[in-house]
C-alpha cells in the first residue's frame, strides 16, 4: 500500500489522535475510513442507509394505507 504523507496543524492533529484513541483506532485506520467513505460513496449507499434506518425504526402505521389526498387533509 502506498505511504501518503499529511499536513495538519497541531491542534487538529492532537484533537483527531484523541478521537481515534477514543474510538479504539489509529490515526491512520480513522483517516483511511473516512476518505474511503467520502470517495467511494456511490449513488446506490444512501438507499441501503435508507432502508438501515427503517429497519430499526419502531414506527408503526398499524396497517394504516395513505394516499395523495391524506396528506392534504387536515
């Protein structure tokens, strides 16, 4: 894997190892997550966090079926 070397002002620095400290990772695994997050995010990701999201939800409509002129009616 290639080295990359970063800029980063101190105090952003110590804040980012802190937080990866925290998180129970280094540096270097925080950085690489969150740059793959940022460019490999394809179209198709927001739908699979959609349906995530729904899928822990206890909302519930008790079989409640809405239609265009309920959302209007109120």
């Amino acid at each position: 894997m290639p080295n990359l070397t970063l800029s980063f002002n101190e105090d952003l620095l110590n804040k980012s190892r802190k937080y990866a400290e925290e998180k129970g990772i280094s540096l270097n695994k925080l950085i690489r997550e969150l740059l793959t997050k940022t460019v490999q995010n394809d179209s198709t990701n927001w739908l699979d966090d959609c349906f995530k999201v729904m899928d822990k939800s206890s909302a519930n409509s008790y079989g409640k079926k809405w239609n265009r002129e309920d959302l209007y009616n109120e």
